[in-house]
C-alpha cells in the first residue's frame, strides 16, 4: 500500500465555485442551513481519527519492512526436456518438483515457484539460458544443467548472471570465488576416482579425443566412441547411465565402468515418493536432483533476502563420487 503525503495547498483567494441553480439542489440548500458550532467539531474529530489511522497505517508499513520479502521466492532449472535426452530432463525435473512440492506442503517459509528452461542437449541453447533466468529478480538460486557439455557451456553464463548455481553435471572447474556449486563434481574427482585402476586419465567433454580420457560429455559422442574407437574411453562419468545412450549402444551401455555423484541421507520413503509422483522408479539423476533442491532449501531459508552467500555456498557437503558398475575392473 502507498501513501501520497504533500503539503497543504496554499489557499488560492476569490476562488468561487459557482453551482447552477435548482430548487431541489442539495448543495445549494446546506448553503442556506442555519450555522451549528457542533458541526465544526464532528469535522474536527473526524480528521483526528483520519490522521491517527495514516499514522497507524505508516507505522505498521514500516514494522512489516523487517520481515523477509517477498514471500514468494524461485528457483531456476535447465534440464533437456526435448529431443533424445528428454528422459534425462524429467526424470531431474521430477526429482526437483518432488521436492518442492514437499516444501511447500509444509508450514515452512517462503514458499518456492520453479521456472525450469529446456536447453535442448544443445550447448549453444544451454549458454543463453542464464541471460534469460536473470530477468527473474524473484530467482534466487540455479539448478542444472545435468549434462556435462551443456553444464560446461552454460558455465560462463551462470557465473556472470551472479546467481547462486548447484550444477548437476561435473565440469572441468569453477571460479574459487563465485557461486556456483560443483554439486556432481569436477573432472579431477573423477580422474582421482579412476587412477588406480587406469593410471592418470583426463576427463573429455567434447570432441576430438586423441587420448584414452574419462568420458564426461554428451551421450550422442559417448556411443560414437564406444562404437569406433572404445579404447578412447575406457572410464565415463554420468552420462553413462542416460536412457538415451542405451538407445544408440545397447550392447555397449554397460560395458565400460562409470561413476556418478551418490547422494547420501536421502529420506527412507524417497523412492516410494519418487515412484507414487513420477509413476516410475527414481533414477541417480533423480536422486540427485531431489538432494541438490533439499541443499538449495536450505541455503535459502538460512541466508539474508534468501540469497546465499559464497561462504555457505562453500560450506555445503558435496556427494561422494561413486562407481556404479565396478564389476567391470579387473
């Protein structure tokens, strides 16, 4: 509510108003009524009680100024929705929905509106995206991009816009000052993970590979590899476990060790909630997406204006790399 506070007019003499006459008009008659000194006084206690309540009213809008605004807070996600990673992007969405729908259910404040953006599995569509969550002064926090070559190309981006960020795809590395969250990695976890098993491989998002790497890039390149040149790629990070590279490389999906962030305390009934929401079992991006929104909440609601600081950005526990089919190594 606002309030238009001027000064008094200054009176402008001679002015009349001038009324056309009618015999029945009610202004002209009060002009006639005979003149009572209680009048003046009902007018009086009138603009008393008027003045007492705008003095009211501005003190309550100022007590309310304290309290956390506005009430109403997002958060941003980029994610494939379209194209042959769109399982990838729903089943990240599900995992963040989910969340939030359980967030706001509760009596816990703010409550938390989602603008999720699709990037296509296309990395020059992933780093426009940014620009376009920045014109949103109510997002407070990004999640995503779940691939790694669309996390890497988006990364510029989302340390521009300022916005804390908890990306769910490993990249090479991030600003030691910035907001952005490495959430499922850097490339140097998973070189670390992997050396005792293959000596010192370095992480790939993108083509070409000259050298045996750990694959950490797009699914599409993944099942080229896997199919012409497999020695390239002995080791890969998520991407592996896309439904979209079982559909390129069916025979060869499982055939190479990979890792991928394993979030831990996750609640006893995730995957019942997840199944009962989704209408099918929680994948790791899911579960991954779901804890990556449950730090994001907690960020939020411990930080000033719900904007979390670097130095609780840093604070957070990051998951621990895991590997999924470690059968494989000899």
């Amino acid at each position: 509510m606002s309030f238009l506070a001027g000064g008094r007019p200054s009176p402008e003499p001679h002015r009349v108003n001038i009324v056309p006459f009618h015999a029945n008009n009610e202004h002209v008659k009060s002009m006639h009524k005979p003149f009572h000194p209680s009048s003046n006084l009902r007018i009086l206690m009138r603009a008393s009680a008027l003045v007492i309540a705008l003095v009211m009213l501005t003190w309550l809008s100022m007590g309310c100024s304290n309290v956390r605004t506005p009430q109403v807070i997002k958060i941003g996600l980029i994610a494939p929705f379209e194209g042959p990673s769109r399982p990838l992007g729903y089943d990240t969405l599900n995992g963040v929905k989910l969340r939030l729908q359980q967030w706001n259910e509760s009596d816990r404040q703010p409550k938390i509106e989602l603008v999720a953006l699709n990037d296509d599995s296309d990395p020059e569509l992933a780093a426009r995206l940014p620009d376009q969550l920045a014109q949103d002064p109510d997002i407070r926090l990004v999640l995503g991009p779940p691939q790694g070559h669309t996390a890497m190309a988006a990364l510029k981006g989302l340390e521009q816009i300022g916005i804390p960020t908890l990306l769910l795809a490993p990249v090479r590395q991030v600003s030691p000052d910035g907001l952005i969250l490495p959430y499922a990695g850097l490339g140097a976890h998973y070189q670390k993970l992997f050396q005792p098993m293959f000596g010192v491989l370095p992480p790939a998002w993108s083509k070409p590979v000259r050298q045996p790497s750990i694959w950490l890039g797009d699914p599409l390149t993944l099942a080229e590899l896997l199919t012409t040149h497999p020695e390239l790629v002995p080791a890969a990070g998520p991407v592996a476990g896309e439904e979209a590279l079982q559909g390129w490389a069916p025979d060869l999906a499982w055939s190479i060790p990979w890792a991928a962030p394993m979030p831990a305390d996750l609640p006893d009934t995730f995957a019942q909630d997840f199944k009962a929401f989704a209408g099918q079992p929680p994948t790791l991006a899911a579960a991954l997406a779901y804890a990556a929104t449950d730090e994001a909440l907690q960020l939020l609601v411990q930080a000033d204006d719900y904007r979390p600081s670097h130095e609780a950005m840093r604070e957070v526990k990051l998951p621990t790399i895991g590997l999924i089919n470690q059968h494989l190594l000899k």
